[in-house]
C-alpha cells in the first residue's frame, strides 16, 4: 500500500495497473493465443507478477505490458507447435461468446475479433501475428512495434508486409461483422431439413467445411472442399446427428459476429461459426468447434 502525505492508502500499483489494463492484455493474448483459458492464464500470471514486483520506475506501462504479453505469447506458441502437430485433425481457435464472463471481449465489436480472422491467423509464423497485430488492431507504430519485439524497424515493417499479404482475403470478408444476416438463420433451417436446393443457393461453389473434435468427439479429420462434398456431409443420414436432432441450437453471438451454439441440457456442445464471401451473399468456409475443451468461452 502507497500512503499519501493526507493518510489515505492507495492500492498498490499491480492492482491500478491489473483494473486499468486487464481489458487490453487479454485482448492482445487472445489475439495471440485463439484461446479464452489461455489468454486468461496470462494475464493473471502477468499481475501476479506486477503485484510482487516494485513498478513505480516504469514510466510507460501500456507499452510495458505489451512487451511482456507477446513475450509470454510468443513462447507459448512456439512451445505449443509440437503439441498442434500431433493434434488428432483439424485445430481450430477456442470460440468465445457473449455469455463467457469476459466483458474484456464481449464489449469489442472488431474484425480482428472475427473466427475467420483467428482462424487465419492461424497461418502466419508466430512473429508475423505478433508485428500484424500490433500494428493492425493495436495502431503501434513500426518504432513501438520494434521495442516491444526487440526487432528493428525496417525489419517489422517487412515482416508486416508478408504478414498483411496473408490476410488479405480475410479482411476483404470482414470489413463489415455478421451482426445479423439472414443468411445464417436460412442455413439452419436448411440444414436441419435436408435441404440440399436450398444449400446449393447458399454455399459458394468453393466452400469449405473445417471440424474439430481433437479426438475427443467423432469429427472429420480433414478439410471437407467444395460446395458438392460440403452438402453431402450436413445432409448425410449418418452425420452430425447430435446437431440437427438431439441438441438444441441458438444464434448468438461468437467472436463479435451471429454464430450457432449447440447445447445439451444449457451445455454448449458445440458452436458453428459462418464465413461469408467478400461480395457477402453467400458462405465460404464452416468452422464447426467440437472439441470440448475448446468449449469453455461459450459456456
């Protein structure tokens, strides 16, 4: 405790700091990470540490807690890339909806936050996210960026240059987030009835369904492409049971946009999330999460 020359006790700096700042450290970790529990996890062990450590000599501390989160970041997702390529099928990022008790996220209507954005994300090389990122959704500019990575600034400004060029087909598909688009309500509908005319005219001629079960839950463990192979899956007899006849399914929020939740007797089961095409009149690519340790942030 601080105590002020009129005797009144201020809170420590970790706690100003972890009252101020949560809200900006878990949304560069999620960014970072794809994942609610662990971007959680680093905050939490960031003002751990801050509240044990004697702060009042940082001048600059938005800078600093940005430096410390992509580090931790950084180390996680390098450490993690073994794990990730012995994932049974595909990894997909961990959803996280309005009702996951993190008013950090939930507050936030941005295309950064979009699922087809973490899910491209996803591509770039850890240090690539992490330049694109700061200099996308948090505006550093290349100087800043360069402190905080320990990089020069010719070089991030390379590195953003790749790394924009990666995202380009994402962000021409996110400009304007899917608050409310008939298009899902028709696809549920299609889908829960075996519609394949009506799934030919919402699917785009390319689309791709992406599933994850993680081993956990019986899924398709590759990429299913193309419109053809797409609407045999969701109207196969023998698939996705569970989704269209025994849980029950609302449109909700997920990732800032209008996604489907499935539950179980108020458990989510699993969470659908819709990409839709540049021109937007027509879906590209399914992202279905039904793994369910990837579940927490939409419970």
């Amino acid at each position: 405790m601080i105590h002020t020359e009129l005797g009144a006790v201020e809170p420590p700096l970790g706690e100003i700091w972890y009252r101020t700042y949560r809200k900006y450290v878990i949304s560069i970790a999620y960014r970072m990470l794809g994942s609610v529990s662990d971007a959680e996890d680093a905050a939490q062990d960031l003002f751990a540490d801050l509240y044990a450590a004697d702060s009042r000599n940082i001048k600059n501390p938005k800078a600093y807690l940005a430096k410390w989160t992509m580090n931790r970041c950084l180390n996680v997702l390098r450490s993690s890339r073994r794990k990730r390529e012995l994932y049974v099928g595909e990894w997909l990022p961990e959803p996280f909806s309005e009702s996951s008790g993190l008013p950090e996220l939930e507050a936030e209507q941005n295309d950064s936050l979009s699922y087809a954005y973490q899910v491209m994300l996803e591509k770039l090389t850890p240090t690539e996210r992490a330049v694109f990122l700061l200099r996308e959704a948090f505006e550093y500019d290349y100087e800043e960026i360069a402190d905080i990575l320990g990089k020069s600034a010719t070089n991030c400004r390379k590195i953003f240059s790749r790394a924009k060029a990666g995202m380009q087909d994402v962000s021409a598909a996110a400009d304007t987030p899917l608050i409310r688009s008939p298009i899902v309500e028709k696809f549920v509908e299609a889908f829960q009835h075996y519609d394949v005319e009506r799934l030919l005219e919402l699917l785009a001629q390319d689309a791709t369904m992406i599933l994850d079960g993680g081993g956990r839950v019986n899924s398709a463990i590759h990429p299913i492409l193309g419109r053809k192979r797409v609407i045999a899956l969701l109207t196969s007899p023998k698939a996705l049971i569970k989704p269209r006849s025994v849980w029950s399914h609302s449109l909700t929020l997920v990732n800032s946009e209008t996604n489907i939740v499935f539950s179980e007797d108020g458990v989510a089961r699993g969470v659908l999330c819709i990409e839709l095409t540049p021109e937007r009149d027509r879906i590209r690519n399914l992202y279905m999460v039904l793994n369910p340790d990837k579940l927490h942030g939409v419970q």
